[in-house]
C-alpha cells in the first residue's frame, strides 16, 4: 500500500487527494511504528542477556570463595582469659579471601600467617603457641567444620573469625567459664594493656616477681586480685553514697518548698464576700499562668505574696513588680496595684515582710499569745537565776 501509486489507489476506489493523502500517511505511521517496536525487542533481550551473564557470573565467584575478617585473641595468663590484641601490637582486624570448602583447621595457618610473620610476634614464637579458630562470639569452633557449614548455619551475612593462640601448658585453650573470653569485639577499644611481650622468645620474665607458670591460686596473685576488687568496690560504694546523698538532698528541698507552700495557704485570709469593698490582683505566675484573686482593701500587698506563694511550691523566693514599679514592698497597700497586671520573678533571697505583718496565721485559733504591751518585771533576771539554781 505504501509503494502503491496515485492511480492504483483511484481504480481501488479512493477519488478524493485527501482520502489517498490520509491513507498514505496511516500506512507510514504503522510502518514506523512497527520498526520502533521492533527496535525495542532486540535492545531489551540484548540488556536482558548481557546482565543474565554477569550475575551467573558473580554468582559462581561468590559460591567458590568468600570473603573473611581475621581478628587476633592471645590468651593473658595473668587475666586468665582471652583479649583482642590492636592493630600497634600487630593484631588488628585482618581481610582475607578463602575458599567455602576450607575446614577449621586449614585456616589456623593463615591467622599464623598473617599475625605472625616469619613464624614470630611479641608475645614470643608461634611454635610455643596453642593455635584454634574462633566464631564471631569468640568462641572455639571445631577443626572439622567448613566454611560453606558455618556461613550456612550462622545465616552470615559477613563473616568474622578469631585467631586464638595461648602459651604451650598442660591445659588447651580455655573457652568457657568465667575467665574465658573478653566480651568486647572491638578491637580498638579491647583493653591489652596488661599483656606483657615476650623478651627472646621465652614465655617468662625473669624480672617479674610473679612467674606466669604459676596457677592463679598462689597467695600474692589472690591477694593481687583481692585488692583490685576491694578498690573497685570502694569507688563503687563512694559513687553510691554520693548519688543518695545527691537525692536526700533533692527529696529534702522539694519538702521543704512543700511545707513552706502549706504555711503560706495557712496564712491566707479568705476573699471578700461578694458586694464588699475589695481589690482584684492579676499575677503573671511563670509555670501557671496569669492567676487572679481579690482582697480587702485594708490588706497590705504581703497576703498577695501569700497568696502567690501558696500556689506552687517554686520557686520557694520571689518578688513581685508592675509596670512602672520594679519593685513591689510587702508593707504597701494593695490598692494602688488594683485591677493591675503584676509579674512574679524568681530572687535569691526572699523580701523582707513588715513587723505588723509577721504574725502566725493559720495556726492554732490565730490568737495572740502574750500581750506585747505587758511590762516585764524588772526582777525578771533573778527569778531566772533562781529557777536554775
């Protein structure tokens, strides 16, 4: 149809040019439109082959080897257990490939390789040295178990191995109880300060007063242990003794502030009744708010610091100002702060109260006690003295 001419189309029935155009293009359209398509096809099975391909291959690499981490443990006869031994003492944390079907014990000679070159470190020769492999809970694994079995049962998505060598003794290497392993795995931050290099290959030092053939139940070691856990225990008994203090002293100020609340609430005179004469105190409290509250007129603004201070428990001191006044006196009328806005601000001290004020309100039936205007006997002092004798 794209190859047909003008008068083929004409004799098949087509006599408009507009009709012949249209179908001339719709024929190009799907000519071109299949040729894309087509184009598609081959370019996403080429893709589709080539990453086929490489993945096969990645896979059939990853099935063969895999990659390893090797870190060191050397046993600490003093300590009687296993430390990670660091990167400047020549341990570290060590990438190396082996095959999945590589049992235990054809890795012992490449933790030997790679932490003792030419067959010596500073903890003396490999040859004085019981070697084992450890898992990544640093815990011996048989010899007879492979690669591929340990990947598979551990469900590892990266795989850490420990090389473990202790001196040559009369017992194997140590991989349960109390003493065995140290629980850090970091290698950076395992404490082997206390592991002590072996001067001319041999495992004891002649000027150390404590031979490491010796068993952990010799008298100066024991007693070497005693004091280290007689010191920890003091600083640990120190450091509880603070925090109790520490909190005695929190529990006493906040009862304390609660007492002082309970007084201040106690003090308090009960508002105006309704219709008498009365002024009304706004108070922006800095937890609670703005608070208000209305008073005799006759009232000094002490009873509105007793009233505010009864309201929570802190701050415990503080003072009152206004506006135009930084600073509110207890002995001043609560009139001239009527139907006004004051601020409460936390102070170091407390303001000092008024004589007149200072009386116990909320104690007792609010009675005087003694008649401050009785005159005292001038004999008083001799009644005193005789009363002693």
């Amino acid at each position: 149809m794209d190859k047909a001419s003008e008068r083929h189309l004409k004799e098949l029935g087509l006599q408009k040019q507009g009709d012949i155009v249209a179908l001339q293009g719709f024929v190009r359209e799907q000519i071109t439109s299949g040729e894309r398509e087509d184009k598609k096809r081959k370019l996403l099975s080429l893709f589709t082959g080539k990453a086929t391909k490489k993945v096969k291959k990645t896979d059939e690499n990853s099935e063969a080897q895999r990659n390893i981490e090797f870190g060191w443990l050397h046993f600490d006869l003093k300590r009687r257990r296993y430390v990670s031994v660091r990167t400047a003492k020549g341990g570290g944390t060590r990438k190396v490939t082996a095959s999945l079907d590589s049992n235990v014990d054809e890795l012992i000679p490449v933790g030997s390789r790679l932490f003792f070159p030419d067959g010596k470190s500073m903890f003396g020769s490999v040859e004085k040295m019981i070697q084992c492999i450890g898992n990544f809970r640093q815990e011996q694994i048989s010899g007879n178990i492979t690669l591929r079995n340990y990947v598979s049962v551990n469900s590892l998505s990266k795989v850490r191995l420990y090389f473990m060598t202790k001196p040559i003794q009369n017992d194997a290497c140590i991989t349960t109880g109390p003493f065995a392993i140290d629980s850090d795995d970091d290698d950076d931050d395992d404490d082997d300060g206390d592991l002590l290099p072996v001067q001319d290959g041999n495992l004891e030092v002649e000027s150390d007063p404590i031979s490491y053939s010796q068993l952990i139940g010799s008298s100066v070691e024991r007693d070497s242990i005693k004091a280290d856990q007689d010191t920890e225990y003091e600083k640990s008994l120190a450091a509880d003794r603070a925090k109790a203090q520490e909190l005695k002293e929190v529990e006493d100020t906040k009862k304390r502030r609660l007492q002082i609340q309970a007084t201040r609430k106690a003090r308090l005179y009960p508002e105006p009744a309704e219709g008498e004469a009365c002024a009304v105190i706004s108070v922006r409290h800095p937890t609670l708010g703005i608070q208000k509250r209305s008073f005799k007129v006759e009232d000094s603004l002490s009873a509105a610091y007793e009233w505010v201070g009864s309201l929570s428990d802190e701050p415990e001191k503080f003072s009152l100002s206004g506006q135009r006044q930084p600073h509110l006196s207890p002995s001043l009328p609560v009139s001239i702060v009527d139907r006004s806005i004051l601020n409460m601000t936390e102070t170091e001290t407390m303001v000092c109260y008024p004589d007149h004020d200072l009386n116990f309100r909320g104690f007792g039936e609010g009675k005087n006690i003694m008649h401050v205007d009785d005159t005292l006997p001038l004999n008083f002092m001799e009644e005193d003295d005789n009363i002693n004798m």
